[in-house]
C-alpha cells in the first residue's frame, strides 16, 4: 500500500512538473512565429553578388513584427535585393535625380533576385515575415 501511495506521489510531482515546464505565459497563445527564415540582403553589384552592403532577418520572428531597409551614412550602392519568405509593407529605390525607379507596396516574396537598375543608395523598405 505504501508503494502505492508513493508512485501516485511520485506521478502527481512528475505531472506538476512537466505542466510548469510546458505551459505558455500570458499572452503566448496568440503570438505566431515564421515557419521559414526570413532574409532580405542588398547586394553592391548586379545579380546579387559582390559585397553585402545591408540586410535583415533571421529564424522565428514574430509574424506581426517588421524591420525599417535603409541605407546608413556613406554606405556603398546597392544595385541588388534578394529576398525571401519576406512581405515588402511597403518600399522604393530612387534613382540620383531623386525619381522613384522601383516601389512595392504589400508585395509578397517567396523568394526573389531584384535587380535595381543604375544601383541606388536612396532606398527605404518595411518588411515582414511571409510565413
């Protein structure tokens, strides 16, 4: 009988802890991760090779969340975007007389090589997670 007190004892403790150990916080529930990595990367030459001159993304991030594409002080031209699992919110590359020469707006992007014509260092992009 003591045994038997003791095992139940023993799976209530154990149940208890696994209960603590996989339970959500407050407000867990409704927060939803990206499935897939999320990358956007600007590149200084055409067709997405040469040096990486900015880029943003990463591993579960928050499907709601976004980040802000601009180009820091003295930064190199990009002349090239790659994007995946990526949502551009909205987005422009202006060309040196200051002439919007490429823009999206909820545009969507499993995967994609942007080439941006003449290269640009006078871009803004709000991105998010696609999935």
């Amino acid at each position: 009988m003591i045994k038997f007190i003791l095992i139940l004892l023993l799976l209530v403790v154990l149940g208890g802890a696994a209960y603590y150990f996989t339970r959500r916080k407050n407000g867990d529930e409704s927060k939803k991760f990206s499935k897939k990595p999320m990358n956007v990367t600007f590149y200084d030459k055409p067709g997405c090779t040469g040096n990486v001159v900015n880029e943003a993304g990463g591993t579960n991030i928050l499907l709601d969340s976004s980040f802000n594409l601009k180009p820091e002080a003295n930064q190199p031209k990009a002349c090239c975007m790659k994007v995946e699992n990526t949502k551009i919110l909205q987005g422009w590359v202006k060309d040196k007389n200051n002439k919007v020469i490429l823009s999206f707006n909820e545009h969507p992007f499993s995967e994609a090589v942007i080439d941006i014509k003449g290269c640009s260092n006078d871009y803004n992009f709000n991105v998010a997670p696609l999935e």
